[in-house]
C-alpha cells in the first residue's frame, strides 16, 4: 500500500516536471533549491516545449486522472484569476477528455443490463457524444417508443487510480499540520474526506439518477432551469440513461449572441437558480461547470438553463442557511460589525475572539473593494480575501462550506463570461432577504403551525392525562427535592468520615513504619510496629467502605 502511494507521488511529480509545469511556480526564495531538487532526484526535462503553456497543464492533468481534471474543471471557470490562454485550454478538459472505446463502452453496457443492448435500444453510437472525467455518454433510442436517449457509462477501471490519489491526498493531509503549524484550522482532514465523499458519489450513477429526479421536481415547470427526464428502469451503478437534450453550451457566447438569447436575464437567472437551490430547496447541483450546463434553443428572451450531471450535490442544515444569509446580507449593507458577530455566534472562530477587533479587519480589507463599482466586486476575490483575513483569527475550514463555495465561484465564473456587467450583489440581495423575512416573520409562524398541526392532533387525546401527570409531578417535587437534599448530606457525611479514616490510617501507617525503623525484637511478643500497622489498615478499610 505504502509503496503504492510513494510510486503515484513519484508519478504525478513526473508528469509535471515532464510538462514543465514548474514554470507556474512563483519565484521566492525556495525556488532555487525546488529546482535544484529537480535536478538531483529526477533529472526529467521538459518534454514538450514546443507546445503553450496552458496546452501542457490540461495535457498533465488529463493524464494524472479525474481527481486532477475536476480540480482543472474548477479552475477553468476562473478568468479573473488565470490568462485566458490557459482558462480555454482547461476548458476543454468539461467535456473534451479522451474517450475510451466504443466496443469497450457497449461491453460494459450490456454486462449491466445483463442482455444485449439490442433488446432495450437502438440506434446506439459508439462514438460518444461527450466524454469526461469520471464517465462518456452515447447517444441511443429506446426500443419500446422511440425516444432519443443518452447511456451515460462510468470509465472502466477508474477505481484504483481514484483510490490512489485519495490515499496520498490523505498522508498530505496529514503532514500539512505538521510542515505548517498555521495550516491546522483549515482542517486538511475534513475537507479531504469531504472531497472523498463527493467524488465516491458522483462514481455510483444510481445516486446521481436519484438525484437528477430530484432536482427535476424542484424546478418542475420553472421557466429559468429544466432537467431532464431519467429513465430508472434501464439505470444501474454503472449506467444511467435519460432523455437527450439540445441546447447551447452556456459557454459558447457567439453562439448565445446569434440566438438573440438575452444575455443579462440569462446571467442574472444562473443566480436566482444557485440561491434557490441553497435557501428555498437545500439541495443544490455541486458540480455546475460550463460543461454541465446548456441554454435551451426555445424562448431566447425568456431563456431557460438545463442542467446535467448531477453526481454531485450539497445541502445545508437550517442553522447553516440562516448564518450563510444573514453574513451575506450585513455584507451587503457593510454591516461588518454583525459579519464578525455571526462568525462568532456559528462557531466558524473561536468563542474568545475579540469582535472588536474582528470587525476592524474585516472592515479595512473590504471598504477598499466597496470603492470600486459593485459590478465590478469579484465576490471570488471577496471570499479569499475574508478567508485570509479570518486565518489571523483561527478560523476553521467548515467542510459544509467548502463545496457551496467552489459552487458558487463555478456560478460567478459562469456569469460574468456570459455578461461582465453581473451584479451579483443586487441580483442576490432581494433574494436573501425575502428569504431572512419568511424565516423569522408571521408567515414562518404559519408555516411553523400548519407543519406541527398533524402532531398536534395526533397528540390532543393525551392532553388530558399529560396535564394531570403534571400536576401529580409537580405535587411530588417538595418531597423529592427533600429526599435529594437528605440523600446529598448524607453522602457528605459519610465522605467526611471516610477522609477522617484514610487520614488517621495514612498517620497510622507513617507511625508503624517509624516504630519498625526503630524497634526491638526482644522488648515484646507482638510488636507496636505491627498493632499500628494493623489498626491504621483497618481504617483505611473502614474509610474505603465508607465511600461505597
């Protein structure tokens, strides 16, 4: 096992130094010895020089496997962090991974459904329609009444090599506390075995048609997101079939442009969608990259968004969502004194912290961005500037957190490429606070009532006897407070006894031990040593029987 993980560290370090991808190292004062370390233990030149930058790190991350390519999925979306050379090469990495082969993609199908795939489809495409990370789709119709379909088929043999990374992304995780004492709040552990869980999910399709159909219910007949239709009968871990959609890859903007697709509405509605699902549903897709999502071809000035791929998915619990709102409104409002009172009040810093102080730190890294234009703010950038700033004040990494936040740098990514203009502050603000009024308001009350009435009638024929056996508590309470106070002097009576008999017994046996220092055998028959010696074990005994 061990041996294992130390030739996958050996490996995924050749594979970088083979893309010279040390070129994205920044320049400091460790530099030099990384690249003289490079020299002495590997010696491995890089091997593709002639080709960009950005062509070698997708290239290097599609050949270290799924685990990095959702890790270049993710950082594709962010344009205000990377070069745009770089951010369309990993784009490709959405949709556009190496395929495997369509014989091997049918065999794999057919020993799912345990018969020929002729008996349930037809019209089956080997060459897959889109390939990804963790799993390709072929285009297929069902048999019984002609509707078009895509099998969704997991990777073959993927097991092992996610396996692998996790177990070394684990022995990290464990040293990082150890090489950085600072790292310790970010909880590496947590947030690996987090990362672990999601990543084992999205490889059981079973989940992810469960999920799919939830999803779909949730926005059942909304004009701004539609999923589409699964077919469980035909669905396994291994394959799920579902309707075949058409649309436009929401990030292919030419092509948004020349449908008339009304650009602003599109980019706000991508908002609306994400705080949806977190507030209103607590269940929100976790994986909402640009190859996920398409843009439907009907109604370009009432466009609605289609969403796939829902192997991953989060939730909230009710506490979550109330201090996830609240911070965001006193962000909002630049209300930073409540912003460090909420991060205290939930536990995400330590209960001693000063808010005072807090507050201030908050305030002097966030007015310098309020300067600016609020369609301008990056609430990417906001977030990692909180986050280092709440770092001084030890606060944890919340691995509850951590997948809404990549989801939601996903969602700003997504729509400030469709419209830079986003205001995602005034998009999200309204939403936040209808929110916030019907959890705390009358209607929340209402709601409280007409959810709790069932239990409540369920519960009405008792009340009678409950109330009477109150009252009958409530006669005998004088007696059993009398008994527990009786019961609790007499414990401490009887605990003063027994410290008085440990006390003369200890004295007891310190006098018997100096007397057989000191004693005389021929003086008397039975020595004074041993008759105190035996009385102060008898107390000692006593005492003990005392505090039974």
């Amino acid at each position: 096992m061990i041996l294992g993980e130390i030739y996958r560290f050996y490996f995924i370090i050749r594979v970088i130094l083979s893309y010279g991808l040390d070129e994205l190292m920044p320049v400091t004062r460790f530099t030099f010895l990384l690249r003289m370390g490079r020299r002495l233990f590997f010696w491995i030149p890089n091997q593709h020089a002639e080709q960009a930058l950005g062509e070698r790190l997708r290239l290097a991350l599609q050949e270290l496997g799924p685990v990095w390519i959702k890790l270049g999925q993710m950082l594709s979306t962010r344009r205000d962090f990377l070069a745009p050379s770089i951010a369309d090469q990993l784009a490709m990495l959405q949709d556009r991974v190496q395929p495997f082969h369509g014989a091997l993609a049918r065999k794999h199908i057919e020993h799912s459904i345990g018969e020929s795939l002729e008996i349930w489809f037809e019209d089956f495409e080997p060459d897959p329609l889109a390939s990804a990370s963790i799993a390709q789709v072929h285009t297929a119709r069902l048999k019984n009444n002609g509707q078009e379909v895509v099998i969704k088929v997991i990777r073959p043999d993927i097991m092992p090599i996610i396996q692998a990374d996790v177990r070394l992304m684990y022995r990290l995780a464990r040293w990082v506390p150890r090489l950085l004492p600072g790292s310790r709040r970010l909880r590496p552990m947590e947030v690996v075995l987090e990362y672990e869980k999601k990543l084992l999910d999205e490889l059981n399709l079973l989940r992810e048609a469960a999920n799919s159909i939830q999803l779909r219910r949730n926005f059942a007949e909304s004009p701004m997101l539609y999923i589409p239709k699964v077919y469980p009968d035909y669905c396994s871990k291994n394959i799920m079939v579902m309707e075949r959609i058409y649309g436009i890859p929401v990030n292919d903007v030419a092509a948004l442009k020349k449908q008339g697709i009304n650009m602003k509405l599109l980019a706000e509605r991508g908002v609306q969608i994400f705080f949806t699902q977190v507030f209103r549903d607590s269940f929100f897709h976790g994986d909402m990259h640009p190859g996920n999502i398409f843009v439907s071809y009907e109604h370009p000035e009432n466009p609605q968004y289609i969403g796939i791929d829902c192997g991953i998915v989060g939730s909230l619990n009710k506490k979550d969502q109330r201090y996830l709102a609240e911070n965001f409104i006193a962000f909002f409002n630049r209300d930073y004194r409540k912003v460090a009172e909420l991060h205290v009040d939930s536990g995400w810093v330590p209960p001693e912290t000063s808010v005072e102080d807090f507050e201030f730190a908050i305030r002097a890294v966030c007015e310098l961005m309020f300067e600016k234009p609020l369609a301008e703010i990056s609430f990417g950038h906001v977030l990692l500037n909180l986050f280092h700033t709440a770092q001084r004040f030890n606060m944890e990494v919340q691995p509850q957190l951590v997948l809404l936040q990549k989801t939601l740098l996903y969602i700003e990514g997504v729509g400030r490429q469709l419209y830079p203009q986003l205001d995602l502050w005034n998009t999200a603000k309204p939403f936040l606070e209808d929110w916030i009024e019907n959890q705390v308001g009358l209607s929340a009350l209402f709601r409280a009532i007409k959810d709790n009435a069932p239990y409540w009638a369920e519960k009405l024929p008792e009340l009678p006897e409950l109330i009477y056996d109150g009252f009958k508590q409530n006669r005998m309470l004088p007696k059993r407070v009398y008994l527990l106070t009786a019961e609790l002097r007499e414990q401490r009576l009887r605990q003063g006894q027994a410290y008085f008999l440990f006390g003369i017994g200890a004295t007891l046996l310190l006098i018997g031990t100096f007397l057989l220092l000191t004693h005389d055998t021929e003086v008397s028959l039975v020595p004074a040593w041993l008759v105190v010696y035996s009385i102060g074990i008898v107390s000692w005994f006593f005492g003990w029987k005392r505090t039974v």
